[in-house]
C-alpha cells in the first residue's frame, strides 16, 4: 500500500502561516519526517491564495521547490484550481507528480485530464460529480465509471486512476465507513486495472479515540483492497498496523516491509 503524506496542507494553521513568510526550514522539516517515516508519496497544498490563482501559484511553486530541496519523492499537487495544476506539474523537477485531484464534475474533467495526459500524472480521482457526493455506494459508482470511461477516452492508462470513494465521518453517518467498503470491494471487482486511496483521518471526525477508529478502519480497507491512503506517516502505530495488514494479507513478500518496519520502529525504542 502505497503511503501518501498529509502533513504539508496550508489547511493547517501552522502550514500556512509558514507559506505566508517563506519559513523553508519549518516546510522542509515536515517534508524530511515524512520521509523518514515510510511516507512513499508528499502531498503539497499550499492553499487558494486567497482567491488570487497568481498568489496560489507563486505559493505552490514555492512551496515545491522548497520540498524537493529536503526530500527525493514524488510530490502530489493538492490543489482546485487547474491553472494553479498545470503550473506546479510543468515545474516539478522529478515528474510525474501526482494530480490531487479530480472529480467526476464534467468542468473538472475536462481541465484535469488533458493535464494528466499530458504529463503522466497519476490521478486521485474523487467519486462525486455535479451533484456533489453521493449518500450510497451505487452513486459513488457511477461516478467512478464515468471518471474511467473518460480518462480511457483521454488516452490514460488506467492503472494511473487512484479513486476516493470520499470518507464521511461515521458518528454523523452511520453507514459512512460501510459505503467506502462497497465502493473499494465494487472497484476491485469491476475495475481491476485501476487503484483505490482514500484520506484515512475523516472517518473518526468528532468521536473519541480518534486514533483507534484509524486503526481499524484502515485494516478493514486493505482487506477490501485499498491500493494507497493519506495519512500522517509519522503516527507509528498506524504505520505498524498497515504493515501488519499487509503481511496477512499476502501482499508484503516474506513480511519484508513488516520487518523493516519494526526493526526501525524497535530502533526508536518501540515495543513488541
């Protein structure tokens, strides 16, 4: 499962008050300790400018150059604003980075997918459309069949498609987590050849224990197949439980990634 690091988003506080100042060292410090802590991918947001697509430009262009100065992985531009895409894809240094992301919203697609055509870019598709998102699993569905049929029409491959079945927070939703379960054993099902993702943290929103219900939750969505998550890669205890899930379920050869894993977590002073 492929490990996308959530910390460098001007939704934070902190985050956006370094972009607003050019504070390199405190952007290059969260780049390097998610790296450091198994994070395969570096998802950058560096906010809408507020409402100036130059200013969000010159902040994303920024806050790119500034990560690929502390880490050597590919980044994931976070970002609505298709100018503000196009500008910080041409301006990566070690492409593709990802597209985060898109939706099935039919404006979106047709800005986004000439893009990832034309750089490569993996694409973290959302499965929702004109409408918003959908209550119920067979929705999200035909969102992702139009995404796919239109990407393949657009000469992607789609082993590039990475689709969000969108995590809705469960002590507001009763069947949120049920939904995204559906959606990721669906997509496996009828689409083999594209990948699923999905941002881990949403499903516990307002509950106690928030950390708990991550834990099972992702567990529960590698069985159902879940190709890649948005996290905070620097939570061990997740990272081990991942890595414990993978190992039972067959996809970590010979649980090398489990044993690299708690050999660095041990190292730090970690527990069996």
């Amino acid at each position: 499962m492929l490990v996308i690091g959530e910390k460098i988003n001007a939704t934070r506080t902190s985050v956006a008050a370094a972009v607003a100042v050019r504070d390199a060292g405190f952007i290059s410090s969260l780049a390097l300790a998610q790296a450091e802590a198994g994070a395969d991918v570096i998802d950058v947001n560096a906010g809408t400018g507020q409402g100036d697509p130059e200013r969000a430009a010159e902040d994303m262009l920024w806050l790119i150059r500034t990560v690929e100065k502390a880490v050597k992985l590919p980044l994931a531009i976070d970002t609505e604003i298709p100018s503000v895409m196009g500008v910080a894809l041409s301006s990566v240094t070690r492409p593709p980075a990802w597209i985060n992301s898109v939706s099935a919203e039919t404006s979106r697609l047709e800005r986004v997918l000439p893009l990832a055509k034309k750089f490569g870019s993996p694409i973290i598709a959302l499965l929702m459309g004109d409408d918003g998102i959908p209550r119920d699993a067979a929705g999200r569905m035909r969102a992702a069949e139009k995404i796919y049929g239109k990407a393949v029409d657009a000469g992607i491959d789609p082993a590039r498609l990475y689709f969000d079945p969108l995590v809705m927070p469960v002590g507001a939703e009763t069947g949120a987590g049920d939904v995204v379960l559906s959606c990721l054993s669906m997509i496996k099902r009828d689409m083999p050849a594209a990948n699923t993702v999905l941002g881990l943290s949403n499903v516990s929103f307002g509950l106690p224990l928030r950390s708990l219900l991550n834990r099972a939750f992702l567990v529960l969505c590698a069985g159902a197949g879940l190709s890649a998550v948005i996290l905070d890669p620097s939570d061990d205890t997740l990272m081990m439980e991942m890595f414990a899930a993978e190992a039972l379920l067959g996809r970590d050869p010979y649980c090398g990634r489990y044993i690299k894993a708690y050999r660095k977590r041990n190292g730090k002073g970690g527990k069996s």
